[in-house]
C-alpha cells in the first residue's frame, strides 16, 4: 500500500479542491492518505504555508504542489495511462 499525505488546514477551500481530486484515486489504487494539518507543527507551517495542498509521497518524499489533476496525482502515485 502506497501510504502518502495531503498537507492542508482548516478552511483552506483549495485544500478542500485538493481532498476531491484525490478521492478518485482511493477507489483505484492501493493508497493510504494521511490528511494533516499544517499548523500541528511548525516546521510544516514554515515549508507548506504559502503552498498549501500539498500531496506528498512518503516512500519517496516526493510532493505535488497545487494545482494537480486526478490525472496528475495518478501518475505521481505511480498509476500507468
């Protein structure tokens, strides 16, 4: 199982765009997301504060900045065309 997290915060509308991209992928893909919020820790705030969604993978800590696709975060996660 790809295990990945969504970095956002409360009331951040894009980061509620974000959690409706990704859900397509939970149904297809053996794919656990972590959904945390940013201000749990400081140096979170610090990396992710301005960038917020942000799709992260932690296998690999690769990230995907906002905006992505369903599309786009499929390939990030490793899904074939």
């Amino acid at each position: 199982m790809l295990e990945c997290r969504l970095y956002s915060t409360l009331g951040c509308h894009l980061c509620e765009e974000a959690e409706k991209v990704l859900q397509p992928l939970l149904a297809v893909l053996p794919l656990q997301i972590e959904w945390v919020d940013i201000v749990e820790r400081e140096d979170w705030v610090e990396r992710y504060g301005v960038h917020i969604p942000v799709f992260a993978r932690l296998d690999t800590g690769a990230e995907l900045f906002w905006p992505f696709t369903t599309q786009q975060a499929w390939e990030f996660c490793g899904g074939r065309q």
